[in-house]
C-alpha cells in the first residue's frame, strides 16, 4: 500500500508542471492557430447563442 502511494505521488509532481502557464499558453496558440487554418479554408463558426433578427416583410 505504501508503495502505491508513492507511485502516484511521483506522478502528481511530474504532471504539475505540465498544467503550468507556459503550457496553457502553448495549447491556446496552437487551438488559435488551428482556428485560423479553418477559417483560410472557408469554415466558420457560429454563436450557439444569437439574438435573432427580425425581419421586415
């Protein structure tokens, strides 16, 4: 039991360094740079929450 608990010790501070700024910054500019790709080939992304417009007719 004591070893199990060391393990997974060991594994929690090899990950906490992975959840840090740097890496955050890392993963939105990457997401931002595939979000820019998209659009250059004609995708688009829609609000799920819009205001409708009314039409006049």
């Amino acid at each position: 039991m004591k070893r199990k608990q060391i393990v997974s010790l060991v594994v929690l501070l090899m990950i906490l360094p992975l959840l840090s700024g740097c890496w955050t910054l890392v993963v939105a500019g990457a997401g931002a740079y595939g979000g820019y790709k998209m659009k250059e080939n004609g995708y688009t992304l829609q609000n799920p929450i819009t205001k409708e417009k009314k039409s006049n007719k």
